[in-house]
C-alpha cells in the first residue's frame, strides 16, 4: 500500500463521493487509496470513513490554500460540486475554477468531474420556449400522496423517457475510470443505471410498495411554481431533458457504464435495495 497511487475524493460523506470512497476501501486488490475530503473531519460520516481505512481531510472549496493542500502528492481528484447548498452558479465554476487550478498546481495526473450539459447550446437566452434564469442561464444547476389510498409519482417528462442513476452508482462508475488508467483521460462520458418513462417508474415503484401507483406528467409551468426553492431551475432542467431528448438519451450509455461498474443498478434493483426508506405515510 506504500505505493499505492492516491485518489482525493470531493464530497467524500455523500452519495457520490461516497460511492467512489467505499470502492476503493473495498477492493483488496486496488491500486488505489482513498484521501477523503470533506467540510468537516470531525462529522459522524467522516469518522465512519476513517474507521473503514480512508485517510480523512478537511476542505474548502471556497479556500485556494486549502484545495493545493488536500490534492498535494494526489495521483487523482474527484471533483464535485454543491450547487444546492447555494443555488448559485457564479460561484459553483468559480469553485471548478479553483480546483482544477489546484490539481494543475499539485501536479495530478487524473481529474474526473461529476458535470452535466450547459443547456444554452440548445436553448438559447432569447428562446421564449423557456424562461431565462438569473437573466443568464436555462437550467443553473445543470450549467406525493393521491386520493383514495393510491399514490401519485409526479414527474414532468410528458411520455419521453429519462435516464436515470443511483448516487452511489456515479462513484462506483468514478472509480472504473480510475482504473482504466489514460483510457478516459480528456473525454467526456455519460453514465445511466436505465432509461425508463415516468410511468414505467411508477408502475415500478407501485409493484415495490405493493399499492398503486399513477403516474402523473405534470406541465413545466405547474412543476416551476411550485413553492420550494429551486423549482424554477429543476422544471427547465426536465423541460430540457424533455424537449432534448433523442439528445440527452444518446450521450449516456447503460452498456459503458456496466462495462466501468459491474453491481450497476437499474430502477427495480434500486427499489429492491432501498424500498425500505420509501416514506408511506
């Protein structure tokens, strides 16, 4: 282990961090050993991580210092970033900005980024098709119980389907392209567990919990006002993944992302394993 080559992970206490962290501490044979990084070492999470093996350092995103030294004498970063912790964009590439100005200085040889589409390549800020956000973005972070004892999967993707991943899945598929050396270097790839429709999803989800469940496509417009913050930015972020699909679809691959994690769940083996964390109630 003395030589082996270190991966930091960003966000090592959540679901994606987390997923790369545990399979790497969990493969006898890897190459590899774990840095994770994290806002607070201190944390139940991050003890849990120390106890498994992981080497546990505190981080700040928003501190340059702080990135050069938690990436210092790193083979490989995982980078990710918190837009819902802010909702803001500016200073999520400001924080991309950072890291990857960090892992050039530190000399890492690896850099895999949790990212997604910039949707103004498709929509642009004049479309009136959808709303502009902040005056300059489509989607920021891209770039319920029913009547009568059944139970409504609400989601507003009309009859397209919707490519779809576990968390967790997203750091076990980090961590095949970790290991496929120079293979992915300098590539953009995308991941999904399935490509499934909303009502596909809750007929699923319905034969889980044993009731049923109806599937109801609710319009962008309803999805944008509804009284959470955020809403505005997730409906365009479906609206595009509605209006765009034969795009969206084709840039994410079921076979590729097996191919980089073998245990890689699809939407009825997620349900499977997590059925129990479904509130009924």
């Amino acid at each position: 282990m003395a030589n082996s080559k270190v991966i930091a992970v960003l966000g090592a206490t959540g679901a994606q961090g987390g997923g790369l962290v545990k399979s790497i501490l969990e493969d006898s044979t890897s190459e590899f050993k774990v840095r994770a990084l994290t806002r607070n070492a201190t944390s139940e999470s991050a003890k849990a991580l120390s106890d498994m093996g992981a080497e546990v350092v505190e981080v700040d995103l928003d501190n340059y210092e702080s990135l050069v030294k938690s990436f210092s004498g790193a083979y490989g970063v995982y980078a990710v970033t918190f837009f819902w912790e802010h909702f803001s964009p500016e200073k999520e590439i400001s924080q991309v900005e950072s890291i990857a100005k960090a892992a050039k200085e530190t000399g890492v040889e690896h850099v895999v980024w949790s990212t997604l589409e910039d949707t103004r390549k498709w929509v642009s800020l004049d479309d009136e098709s959808m709303p502009t956000l902040n005056e300059k973005y489509k989607v920021p972070h891209f770039d319920g119980k029913g009547e009568d004892g059944n139970f409504t999967f609400a989601l507003p993707m009309g009859e397209k389907p919707l490519p779809g991943i576990a968390a967790e899945d997203i750091g076990k598929c980090a961590y095949g392209v970790f290991k496929a050396g120079s293979k992915f270097i300098g590539k953009r790839i995308g991941i999904t567990g399935e490509i499934i429709t909303g009502k596909a999803m809750a007929d699923a989800l319905g034969n889980s919990i044993g009731k049923q469940v109806n599937y109801f496509p609710v319009p962008f417009d309803m999805y944008r006002g509804f009284d959470f913050q955020g809403a505005d930015d997730l409906g365009n972020m479906f609206q595009f993944k509605h209006d765009y699909n034969n795009d969206f679809v084709s840039a994410r691959s079921v076979e590729l992302s097996k191919s980089l994690n073998s245990s890689l769940l699809d939407f009825s083996g997620w349900l499977e394993k997590y059925q129990s964390n479904i509130p009924l109630e």
